[in-house]
C-alpha cells in the first residue's frame, strides 16, 4: 500500500467507514452545482459592495420570487428580499413592527430550505448559527404535516416568541439564507485604490466561506508596498492623496502619517494642480493641507520611480524616466522628440545635478511610511490573506478568469517579455509575474531585488497583463496642458478580444476545451452609455469592470456589472448607483437587473460536472483502491 493509501487508511480505518464515504461523494457529486458570484474592480467601495454580497447579486429576489410568487404580492416579496439582506436595519422599522412574527418566521424557514436544496445536509449544518442550529435544523427537517409534528414546530416558534428571541433568531436566519443563496464568490481583481473603505471590504472578503482572487494591478501595488517596495507605497499613498482619502488610511490601518504632513507642510505651496478628487466638502485648510501633501508623495514617487528605472535596464523603460528629461532652468520636458512646458512646478527638493537624489527629509519619511505600513497589524492580515487566497489567473469550471489582458500585438500574436535570457508570453508570462510576487512576499523589507522590481513592472510596464498599456502617464497628466501626450495607449488585446478567433486562442492557450468555455476580465470600465456590451466574442468573454467605483461612472453610466453561474449557465447583472438602505427599503428597490446572456445549459449542470468534482472523483477512485485493498 502506497504513503497516501495508508494515510487515507489512518482518516477511514473501518470498511464500513469507507464505503460510507464513497456513497456520500457518489450521492454529492449528482447535487446541481452551486451559484458562482463573479465581482471585479471593487475600488474600496464597500457600501455597493456589501450590498452585492447581502442581496447576491439580485439572485435573493429571484430565490424569493420563485419560492412565494403564488402567495405574496410584489411589494410584499420585495418587502422580504430587503429585509433578509438587512435583517440589523429591517428590525427597527415599522414595517417590521406591523408583521406577524411568527408568519415571518415560517416564511424564512422555508427560503433557507429553498436556498439550501443543493446543498448536503451536513454542509447546511456547518453555516447554521451555533446558539440556534438545533432549533432551524428541527424546524428544516421535521415534517409538520405528520400527525403530531405540527404542534411540536408550533411549540418551538412560541417558545421562541415568548423568550423574546424572535429578533436575534430572525437575523442569524436572514445572514444564514445570505451565504445559501451563494456557494463561492471570485473576485476578478482591484479590492484597493479610488475608494475609502477597502479595508472594510478586505474584512468583508475574509468572513466569505469560500473565495478566491485574481490579483488586479492595483492589488498587486499594495503587494509590493508590504513586500518592501517604496516605489509601490510611495504610488498607493499618491493615489490616496489624489482621491483624498489619505486619512482615511491613516485610521482604518494606524499607518504613522506625522513626518510626512510636517515634511509637506514645510517643503511645499499651495499648487492647484494638486488639488485632490472629492474635495469639495473639505475645509480651505485641509485642501491646502493635502494639496502640500499630494506634491510631496508625487515627487518622492518619481524620484524613485527614476532610481529603479536606471537599476533596470532590462526592463527598456528609459524613456518614462521624466525626471532625467527635465531642463530645470526653462521647466520643460523632452518628451517623443519635443519640448513641453511644464506648468505649476513643484521641484524644490530637486537637485539639477541629481534629479532622483532623496534628500535626507524625504529618506526619513519614507523609511517611517513603509515600516508603518509593513508593521500594521491590519495591513499584515489583509496582505496576508491576499497572498493565501490570490493568484495571477485561474481555470475552474471551464472559465479563465484574469483581471487585466493577455498582451498580443495587432495580429492576435502573443508579446513576448524579455529579460536576460528569457522571455515569456501568454499564460506563462502570468506564471512568471505570480513566482516573482511570491518570491518577494518570503522577505518582507526595503528590498530592490529583482523580484519586487518586477513587482512594480506589473503595476506599469507596457507588458504587463495586469496593465496592458504603452505608458502610465502620471507625470503628463499633472505637469503637461497638451491632452495627446496624456494618451496611453491600450494593448491590442482590449480592442481584438471582441473577436471569437482571439477568444478560442487564448482559451487553447490555458488548454480548457473551446466548446462551452469562456474568459471573464476585469480592469476596463465597460462604456455603456457609449453603447459598449459587457459581452464579447459570441458570448464566449465577459467583461465585468462596469463602474463599481464612483470615479468611473460618469463615464460607464451605471454602477458596475457581476456575473452569476448557476447550473443553467451564466447571468449578467448590472448594477445602478447605490443610494442607501433606507431609500431601498422606502422604495423597495433591489436595484439591480438579471439578464440572461446565454442558453440555459442542458442537461443541467452538476456537481460532476465541475473543477470540484474532478477532485471528488478522484477521491472515490482513491476509495476504491483502499477497499479492495482491504477485500484482497
């Protein structure tokens, strides 16, 4: 008998317990498979977030409409599907007050025996609340319409009313039916930047059962600040001063922000060009206040962006070295062959001579902000789960799920990265960038090895697949008034992935059958209002990138897509502005449209047919062997 045969012996040391093992795999394997949440570009928008995971991407509504549509109105099934997403809110309203408790009780009973019909009996009692999973159990299981049982379900209910438990009981309910009515959530990319409470939503990730993530660009930069990048932290940090929700950082992660306000405040002026996003409620002195601050993260970002560029020469990004171009007497910048004025310059701690040279203030304040950031006990535990649950791409279930692009060049062909020796392209290039982070993440401290360079290369870098750009023009868009040298041009991938030809490569690429698989992207906020469709190359790609975050949707129009898989197939839902609970429970509006967007599949799609049935299968074949073993 082999090592892993007498392991598997160790865990089922009877027969009989073997066999009952493979009956229960056999038996879970013909369950209809469970609902896949797909979310992408998040964007530290936890409200509209937290509400996508609460309603499950309107597949509560449709679970309720399904289950009561014969014996509830649309206002009263509406009434249900809100109060089940926000049972904590719903308690304290007068609709509430107005209930029959124990209706409403029985209501939810029978939606979380709905919601939990694919589910084996065992995985249901794993999700039930501890203090009251005797209770619900009873209540699921027991068949009131048996002679007897009836008062004994009655009895329970009235117990439960006159201890006054209805409450507590009714809310662990609702949050139990909430993770039933969604079996596994992906997250194709960007929890971080743009919006204030990516923190919350990194705690919200981590409560979800089950879970993975593809790292998106701004995921990976946070990466790189906690591996030891400054280059990365400095860029974060802009970013939030840029979106001002630097604070907001400040407190959520008990980053030390001190010597960085005193050193902004000394060294810089007011500079309009630095006036941050959303601002308007702020005061005339903190604007001032993060205007000082904004400048000084943005020089320090591209001194050092300066130094890593002349260390790696390999990476061939001379030419986004701006700061090397810069004739400081006449402010203007030699860029593609010509000569810019840079206006509203803010160079004082610049030396002509040494344009990247930190001065000894700015190495100061850096090494304050990455031991901060690295030792925060928060950021260690987001950081850390990001590390355990993400990955640069994955296949499951005949899906490929990446956040940005596989780079091509016009033809379709696959751009190859070269370094040294090497190059890399396709899935292997994605491959290459995930060793590197994970070859970074074993030592946590300023580093500038070449492996959490490479981490910053993915951030930026004209063949990265997390970008997937000719440029990052920071520089330009704060500096330049000419709108052409603003333009950063997007990989030939973004425009041919509407081509079912580029399509079946990149799925032959990661070698998942072409018949019935598809690609799901994040990354580009998907243009509605321009008439731009979130579906792509004959139903066979899916962007998911919609708008989430608020700084985009002006120009999508709406408020971000997610996708549903269920074992008929795949649904869109697009989602609008999120106004508030209360305005959705005065209005009773869900706030969000399913459409189907390909054929439902028949037959219907079961456990067996799934990447986790693969693996149970090879689990029953394992079985197999130890029982005739043990026969024999």
């Amino acid at each position: 008998m082999d090592q892993y045969l007498e392991l598997l012996s160790e865990k089922f040391p009877t027969k009989e317990e073997v066999i009952t093992e493979i009956i229960n795999l056999e038996a879970i394997l013909q369950l209809p498979k469970g609902t896949e949440l797909f979310l992408s570009d998040i964007h530290g928008e936890f409200p509209a977030f937290d509400h996508i995971l609460r309603n499950g991407s309107g597949n509560l509504r449709e679970k309720i409409k399904d289950l009561f549509q014969e014996c509830l109105s649309e206002e009263e099934m509406k009434r249900l599907t809100i109060f089940v997403a926000y049972p904590e809110y719903a308690l304290a309203t007068d609709w509430y007050k107005k209930q029959d408790k124990t209706t409403l009780i029985h209501q939810l009973i029978e939606l979380l025996r709905f919601t939990s019909v694919k589910y084996t009996r065992s995985k249901v009692r794993k999700a039930l609340p501890k203090e009251y999973s005797y209770i619900i159990e009873e209540l699921l299981y027991v068949d009131d319409r048996v002679q007897g049982k009836k008062s004994y379900v009655s009895k329970i209910v009235d117990q439960l009313l006159e201890m006054n438990e209805e409450e507590r009981f009714l809310k662990k309910l609702a949050q139990t039916i909430q993770r039933m009515v969604i079996d596994h959530v992906h997250v194709v990319g960007d929890i971080f930047d743009r919006g204030t409470q990516a923190a919350k939503v990194m705690d919200r990730l981590m409560e979800i059962h089950s879970i993975d993530i593809q790292w998106g660009n701004h995921d990976i930069l946070w990466l790189g600040a906690y591996c030891g990048s400054e280059t990365c932290l400095l860029t974060l940090l802009r970013i939030a001063a840029r979106y001002n929700y630097l604070f907001e950082l400040e407190k959520e992660y008990a980053l030390n922000l001190r010597s960085l306000c005193s050193f902004a405040t000394e060294t810089y002026q007011t500079n309009p060009l630095f006036t941050p996003k959303n601002s308007q409620d702020a005061t005339e002195r903190e604007r001032e206040e993060m205007e000082k601050i904004h400048q000084a993260l943005a020089i320090m970002q591209f001194k050092l962006e300066s130094q890593l560029l002349k260390r790696r020469p390999e990476f061939e990004m001379a030419d986004r070295d701006m700061l090397a171009n810069i004739d400081y007497e006449k402010n203007e910048l030699f860029l593609d062959g010509q000569n810019y004025k840079i206006h509203h310059p803010c160079f004082q701690t610049i030396s002509a001579q040494e344009p990247d040279r930190l001065t000894a203030d700015e190495r100061r304040v850096i090494d304050m902000l990455l031991y901060s950031f690295q030792h925060s006990l928060r950021m260690q535990k987001h950081m850390d789960f990001l590390l355990e649950k993400g990955r640069m791409y994955l296949v499951t279930n005949q899906s490929i799920l990446f956040h940005g692009c596989m780079p091509v060049d016009e033809h379709g062909e696959f751009l190859s990265f070269k370094l040294g020796s090497e190059t890399y392209q396709g899935k292997q290039l994605m491959a290459f960038f995930e060793e590197q982070i994970r070859e970074s993440a074993k030592s946590l401290k300023k580093k500038e090895d070449l492996a959490t360079d490479l981490i910053w290369y993915a951030w930026s870098g004209p063949y990265s697949p997390l970008f997937g750009k000719s440029k990052m023009a920071t520089f330009e868009r704060y500096y330049l008034a000419e709108k052409e040298t603003h333009v950063e041009v997007s990989n030939a991938y973004y425009r041919l992935r509407d081509k079912e030809w580029l399509s079946q490569k990149v799925r032959r690429e990661f070698g998942v059958p072409v018949y019935g698989s598809v690609i799901i992207n994040g990354h580009t906020p998907v243009k509605v209002k321009k008439g731009e469709s979130p579906i792509k190359a004959d139903g066979t790609v899916f962007v998911i990138d919609g708008g989430l975050s608020k700084a985009y949707q002006r120009t999508t129009g709406i408020a971000g897509y997610s996708l549903l898989c269920n074992s008929y197939g795949f649904q869109i839902v697009t989602h609008y502005p999120f106004l508030g609970i209360e305005e959705q429970f005065e209005t009773a509006n869900g706030l969000a449209e399913v459409k189907k967007v390909i054929d439902q599949q028949l037959p219907r799609k079961l456990n067996r047919d799934t990447t986790k049935g693969s693996e149970l299968q090879r689990q029953i074949e394992q079985l197999k062997q130890l029982l005739e073993y043990r026969r024999s």
